[in-house]
C-alpha cells in the first residue's frame, strides 16, 4: 500500500522576483505551447 503526502509552499517574491518569474513562466509557456502546436495538428 503506497502511501502519498503532499507539501504545500507559499512564496512571497518582491517586486524584482516577479519580473523575473513572469517572464519564467512566459517564456516556458512560449516554449510548451510551441512544440504542443504541431502535435495538435496531427490529431
């Protein structure tokens, strides 16, 4: 019997680490949604 735990973590970045998580998650959004694209189209 496998037994699962979760940890939840709550970040408080200024206004500098916000930028720069923004465009973090921007450009990997970017990235996803760019190679996604061509396996949508095969579908």
């Amino acid at each position: 019997m496998n037994v699962y735990q979760a940890y939840y973590f709550r970040m408080y970045p200024n206004k500098e680490q916000q930028v720069k998580l923004n465009q973090f998650l921007g450009i990997s959004r970017f990235i996803y949604n760019h190679y996604l694209s061509p396996k949508r189209r095969n579908l």
